[in-house]
C-alpha cells in the first residue's frame, strides 16, 4: 500500500467528515463506489441484514476498510452495538465516528486508523469481519492475501467472515474505466497550464505595461482557445451525468473565470495554488479510480483469498456473483465463511 493510495483516499474523505446527517443511510456514500449509487442501498442492506441474522445480539463486528462505515450503518439498524472499523483514512473514521456520535441512543462506533493488512487490533477478538469494497484496497496481490490472513486471525475460531468485492469485468470495474477515459480527456484538454500562463501574463501585463508584456499577454489568451474550447465541449458532453469528475471539471472552468474576473482581488501565487490544488484534486481521483481498477479481483484472486480462511480452518463458501441492476453485470463477489 502506497502513500499515495493513502493521500488519495485521504483527499475523498476529507471535507466529508461529519457532512452526513446520521438519518440517510446512503449518504457520502455513492461517491465512493463509483457506479453504486445510494439507490442501491436497499439491497446492499438487505444483503448485509440478511448476513448479520444468526449472530448473537452482543456480537463484535468488525468492518474492514469501513469507510463512512456504511456496513455499521446497517449492522446497526439490525440492533448491534458492538460495533469497530478500520481504515486507512484519519478522516474516513471521523466521518463515521461523527456520523454514530450524531444520531441519538448509538452507542459509539469504535475507529482504528490502519491499514488492512496490519492492523494491530488483538486476534480473535471479532464475532464477524465484514468488508464492503473494502479489504481488497490493500494494494499488491500479496498485500491483499496479508489482510485475509489479518482478517482470519481477528476472527474468534466460530467466527464469520462476510464481504462484498470488486469483480474483474463488473459494473463498477466498466464505470471506472469510463472516469479515467474522462481524465485523460480533462487532462489534454491542458486547460491548467493555459489557464496559469493566461494569468500570469495578465498579471505582468497589469503591473508592468509595455509592448512586450502585451503582447505576451494577448500570446498567452489565443493559447487558451483551444484547451478552453476542449473543456467546454467535455463538459457540456458531460451535462447529463453527474459524475464526481465532471463536477471537477465543471468547478475547475467556472472557478477560473470567475477568478479571472476577479483577480485583482488576489495575488497571483494565489490564483497559481488554486489552480495546482485542483490539479491535485484530478490526480487524486485518477488515483483513487487506478486503485479501485487495480482492487477488482478475479476469480482466482476470489478463491485465493478464500483459500488463507481455509487454512485458518474457517469452513468456506464458493464464491458467489452479486447483482445489483439487471443488465447481468456483477457489481461484486460475495466470499464468506460458514
Ligand atoms: C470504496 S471505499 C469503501 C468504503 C466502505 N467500505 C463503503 O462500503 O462505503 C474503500 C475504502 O478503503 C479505504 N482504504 C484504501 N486502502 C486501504 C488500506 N490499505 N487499508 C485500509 N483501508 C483502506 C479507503 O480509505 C476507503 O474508505
């Protein structure tokens, strides 16, 4: 698991702490999982309602990856309260510890910072490890097996291991390629740079006028047609959808012309960082969709993580296709234990 995999995820969830209001149970949460939109939360709860029937009402549960803890949500309203997540995001764990401390009567929700393959937590302390598009985050194929053998040994000997994965050839796995196709469109389009060297023309040009400035100036905005005329033409393809790139891109166009009519307002070191923090922003999202692309697993990678359970002697299931639409695209494997 790289740095950059944490900074990522870190840059998603960030500004998200605490935005939920604990009575949404999808909320912050479509986002992450790409192609799952929260109108897919209903079944994703029934499947996690239907895992959770059986366990003993004090059971420890524990979720892997957890996120904005989605899967506690619904552990939850199936009435336990014994309830932990990991994540390798500081500001993923907020979120989900704001969201419990927020709604009334819960009982907090108890967050490690780590990641999933070391987490430091005492084994055989859980009565059920779940994870929803979480473990299989963990980096190399290597790093991934490490969390199962961590999840097998968090495990109390009866205990159960249930999650939902990223499919190779999915729904999700489909969508993602589409963001990155975006990305890379957004990225040639070479709005930034233009957009900086219209800028800092226009600074120079302000402050010290001449011939030569203007002219560089005047250099600086026919540069910016055609990026400007690529981003727009991108955007407006885009106006339907509602995804979290087009929304960048969307944000990134207005913001710089708004900051152009506006730049006497600001210094030019200024206008620069906003313009590289939404450079950093793109990065972190095309990191965040390589990542999710790099998770999907197939269907050896499903029975070699199955297989780590096994050797823990942890009886195991087949892995299984979980749907969420009709149009025969898996969104996820379901493996799990007895
Ligand atoms: C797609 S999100 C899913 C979150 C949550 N399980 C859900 O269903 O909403 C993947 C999560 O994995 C976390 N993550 C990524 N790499 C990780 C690692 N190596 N260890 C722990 N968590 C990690 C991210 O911070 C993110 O919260």
């Amino acid at each position: 698991m790289s740095d950059t995999n944490k900074q990522n995820w870190g840059n998603y969830w960030q500004g998200r702490a605490g935005n939920s209001s604990g009575e949404n149970p999808g909320d912050g949460f479509g986002e992450a999982l790409v192609g799952v939109g929260i109108e897919h939360n209903e079944k994703l709860g029934a499947f996690w309602t239907a895992s959770f029937a059986g366990l003993d009402s004090g059971a420890k549960i524990l979720d892997m990856a957890c996120g904005a803890g989605s899967v506690l949500r619904h552990a939850h309203n199936s009435g336990f309260t014994e309830l932990s997540g990991v994540d390798i995001s500081d500001a993923a764990i907020k979120a989900v510890q704001a969201e419990f401390a927020a709604a009334k009567g819960i009982k907090g929700v108890k967050g490690i910072v780590a990641p999933v393959d070391k987490t430091g937590l005492a084994g055989g302390a859980y009565d059920m490890v779940v994870s929803q598009y979480g473990f299989e985050y963990a980096g190399s194929r290597r790093q991934v097996l490490a969390a199962a053998t961590e999840m097998a040994r968090l495990l109390n000997p009866n205990g159960q291991f249930t999650a939902l994965c990223h499919i190779k050839g999915g729904g999700i796995e489909q969508e993602v390629h589409g963001h990155l196709n975006d990305i890379k469109t957004l990225a040639q389009s070479n709005f930034i740079p233009a957009a900086k060297a219209v800028f800092s023309a226009a600074f120079a040009a302000e402050s010290t006028p001449s011939p030569k400035t203007k002219k560089a100036y005047e250099d600086a905005v026919s540069g910016l047609t055609a990026p400007r005329e690529k981003i727009t033409g991108w955007i407006g393809l885009g106006q339907n959808g509602s995804s979290e790139i087009h929304k960048l891109g969307q944000h990134l166009y207005s913001g710089t012309i708004d900051l152009f009519n506006r730049r006497k307002a600001y210094s030019l070191a200024d206008i620069i960082g906003w313009l590289d923090g939404m450079q950093g922003e793109i990065d972190a999202y095309k990191g965040r969709m390589h990542s999710m692309q790099q998770a999907a697993l197939s269907a050896k990678d499903a029975n070699n993580i199955l297989a780590v359970f096994s050797r823990s002697g942890f009886e195991v299931e087949a892995p299984q296709k979980f749907y969420l639409t009709d149009d025969n695209k898996p969104a996820a494997w379901i493996l799990k234990t007895r």
